[in-house]
C-alpha cells in the first residue's frame, strides 16, 4: 500500500496559484506453483488519483478552482511455463476500469525466452499499455479516454566471463493520444485523442572487465526513429528531446597500489530538430550534436578503522558549448521572423567534490 500528499504553491506578485495532489494505491498478488515448471499468477490493485488547481486573482479578489478525481480498478492473470530449462513462456491479461472516463481496457502480455547456447539467450516481447492523460488535460477535458501504446520487442545477450554482449530492437505504436488547440484551454471539446505515432529504434550493449587486468569498460549505442501526432501538432512530427543517434563509452581503471579508481566517461548525442511553435510548418532548426568528456577519481583508505572514500568529478572538462533546445520570442520581427534564443547550461563546466564515511 502507497499513500502521495503533494502540494505545490507558486505566487506571481500578489497572484497565487496552487496545484494539489493526492493518490492512494494498493496491490496483492498471489502465485501458484503448480508444478517447478508451471506457475500461475493472480494479481489485483487499485487506486484513488485527485487532483485539484486552485487560482486567486488579487486584481479581483476572486478564486478560480479546477480538478477530478479518478479511480482505478485492475486485475490480471499470467502464467509461466519452462521447458526443459532453455524454453520460459509467459502469457498474461490485464483489464483495467477508470471511473473518471467510465472506460474499459484489455490488454494482453506475450513474453518468449530461449536459450540457444551456454551463456547466450534470445526474447520476444509483445505487449499493450495504458496511461491516464496528463492532469492538466483532465481537469479540463475528463471525457478524455487512456492513451495506448504496443510493444515489440526482440533481445539477443551473450553473457561470459564478465563480458556481456547485448543487442535490442523494438518497435512501438502509439494510440489516442491526446491533442489539442491550444493548452489549457477551458474548452473540454478542444481536447481529443485522435493523435498517433510510434517509436522504432536499436540499442547494443557491450561490457568487458576480463581482457585487461584492472579495466572495466562498456560501451552503448542507441538510434532511435520516431514521430507523432500528438497535442498541438498539425502533422508528425519527431518530439524535440529525441536525438536519433547517443553513444556512452566508460572505461575504469583501478590502481591497485593506491586504491584509486579512475573513471573516463564520453557522450554523444546527435542533433535534435527545435520546432518553432507559433507557426504550423514543418520547418525547424537543428541544436548542434551533444559531446561531453567528464572525468572522475576515487580514493579509497582507512580512518580510524573506518572506510573512507574520497571522490572527485568533473563534467564537460574540455568545455564544449552546449545547446539543449532554443526559446521563441512571441511576437515576429520586422521582417515576420520569429527570434530564437539558444537554451544553454548555466556554466559550462561542473566540479564537484566529497567523501563517503562508512560505519559497520
């Protein structure tokens, strides 16, 4: 059982804005193995979800207050067969009731495992999934239905003497999602879950601490294509937090002699498209690719017979000038362009430094 109390209070100048939430949540489950090989699994949660905004206009004295509450009641059902310890089958159902949209969800849960050698293994995943809407379309849009999306997933890991090799590609349909005119639009009409998209996209995983004596290193690659219809979009488009190529390369070296491990951390990511969203077009302009290179060192030793761990860490040590996204003026130039401003960390550069004391 889970209980959540938040309350968020925001004043601009005598105006004060508040955002409350409350949500209480149970789960049980039971399991019957029927036999080692066949196991049955029954589960059912519930939960109370409510959230309110509440407004006061100190230009008129007057308070303005909005909100829902919801419930949810689900059950499901899966079972789990091995065969002869290289074949794991897991087939489920989960159905889900909210009483906010009176609404009815099935979706069912296909998971496949084979081992195919000493040490290496192949999956398959297939699934459907809900998600209630953001808050701030409820309370003014509560007719607004559960956003769906569906899994395809196929994964290949080879794992051996601490190195592990692992290779995944999926594909993700997304279904109802919410859009809308404009946000927070008092309007429950101008809300609809007509938006669509999907995901697809590869991630590979390598990790070696046995080839060099002292050294653990991994590296990790990610592309991923994606679009969607979705809020106020007029087309498909690819969300502006989404770089379609990231690269992490780690390597850690312990230095036996000190008790010092030396960690080397690279990032790439590539560009992201920054739309700007006070005309509806397709064009859009592009942050430059993300590096960074941090740097960070631990030494370990004893005070008083007590451990002690004394780390050091430095991000973008080599400074690159980085750009999250841009900000659009609200109004057009002269000329009828829209001014953008880059979005940039605060400093370039970042240190920090510390210890860890452990007690036994």
């Amino acid at each position: 059982m889970g209980f959540t109390h938040d309350r968020t209070n925001t004043d601009f100048d005598a105006d004060k804005l508040s955002e409350i939430v409350f949500s209480a949540h149970q789960r049980f489950n039971l399991i019957n193995e029927i036999t080692n090989n066949i196991s049955i699994k029954y589960g059912e949660e519930s939960s109370h979800y409510s959230f309110s905004k509440n407004y006061y206009q100190d230009s008129t004295s007057m308070s303005y207050t909005n909100g829902f509450n919801d419930h949810t009641a689900a059950q499901y059902i899966e079972s789990e067969i091995n065969i002869r310890n290289r074949v794991a089958i897991r087939m489920g159902v989960r159905t889900e009731y909210t009483s906010l949209q009176n609404d009815w969800n099935i979706s069912p849960r296909l998971s496949l495992t084979c081992q195919m050698a000493p040490g290496s293994q192949l999956s398959f995943a297939y699934g459907g999934f809900n998600q209630r809407p953001e808050d701030n379309y409820l309370i003014y849009a509560p007719q607004l239905k559960s956003e769906k999306a569906t899994h395809y997933i196929v994964n290949y890991q080879f794992q051996k003497d601490d190195r592990i090799f692992r290779i995944e590609m999926y594909r993700k349909n997304y279904n109802e999602l919410v859009k809308y005119e404009s946000l927070y639009n008092a309007d429950p009409f101008s809300y609809t879950n007509e938006g669509k998209g999907y995901a697809q996209g590869l991630d590979v995983f390598w990790r070696d601490s046995k080839s060099i004596k002292n050294l653990d290193y991994w590296l990790s690659y990610s592309f991923i294509d994606t679009k969607r219809d979705y809020k106020n979009n007029f087309s498909e488009k690819t969300p502006y937090y989404v770089s379609p190529h990231t690269f992490n390369a780690v390597i850690k070296y312990q230095v036996e002699k000190i008790s010092t491990l030396i960690a080397v951390t690279y990032t790439y990511a590539s560009c992201k498209d920054w739309y700007n969203t006070n005309i509806q077009t397709n064009e859009y302009i592009s942050t430059p690719a993300y590096h960074d290179i941090s740097l960070s060192v631990t030494k370990l030793f004893k005070v008083y017979h007590k451990m002690v761990a004394v780390f050091a860490n430095a991000n973008n040590v080599l400074g690159f000038n980085h750009v999250y996204g841009y900000n659009y003026s609200g109004l057009p130039d002269n000329q009828g362009n829209y001014q953008n401003y880059p979005i940039k960390p605060m400093t370039k550069r970042l240190f920090v430094v510390g210890f860890y004391l452990m007690f036994k």
